[in-house]
C-alpha cells in the first residue's frame, strides 16, 4: 500500500509539473478573490497556491476525524473501566454472600448429623 502511495503522489507531482512547464509564461490580467481584486499575476503562482491550499485542506480533513475518533475511543475506555469495576463489584458481593453463608451451613451440618446420632443411641 506505501508503494501505490508514493507511485500516485510521483505521478500527480509528473502531471502537476507539466501543466506548470505548459503555462509558465502566462499571466492573468485580474483575479478576484472574494472581495480582493489582485492584478497582473503569473498563472503558475495561482495553480501552486490552489495545489498547495488542496493539499492543507486535504490534510486537515483526516486531523480532524483522527481526533474525534480518539476521543470517542477515550469515552469508550472510561465505559468499559466503569463496566469492569461494577462487574468486579458484583463479583465480591456474591463472593461475600457465599462466605457469609458459609458459617451458617457448617453448623447446619455440623449439628444434623449429632441430631441424627441421638436417635440413633
């Protein structure tokens, strides 16, 4: 993929080139640009600061989805570690319930089988 990547950025760059090489002598005579109005001005000035101002505004683009990207993954990092903490929480009180029952049930066995001795004597 890196290679196809450098291969289209070398032949945009060849054409990019070319058609500069094909209009270096030509000027335009007004160029207005919202309310500016700049005369006598040589074309391949224009065609590099369109190119290079594409080129900024296509980078912005993918900063801005990146960072809203990873700030969606930070809120789904704090959702899952307050997931796990109320899951471990839940696992300590079963835990908690099972020991505290513990007692109860040794003593329930621990007095049934003296209870069934005496009936047996």
């Amino acid at each position: 993929m890196g290679l196809l990547k450098i291969f289209v950025t070398i032949v945009l760059m060849a054409v990019l080139l070319w058609f500069l090489a094909l209009n270096v002598d030509q000027t335009i005579q007004e160029l207005q640009i919202f309310t500016a109005t700049i005369y006598d001005v040589n074309l391949v000035h224009v065609l590099l600061a369109s190119f290079l101002i594409g080129i900024f505004v296509g980078f912005l683009i993918p900063v801005f989805q990146v960072l809203n990207s990873r700030a969606e993954v930070r809120k789904y990092e704090r959702e899952n570690r307050k997931l796990k903490s109320e899951l471990n929480e839940l696992r300590n009180v079963a835990i908690d319930e099972d020991v505290a029952a513990l007692p109860e049930q040794s003593e329930q066995q621990s007095s049934a089988p003296s209870h069934s001795n005496q009936e047996n004597s």
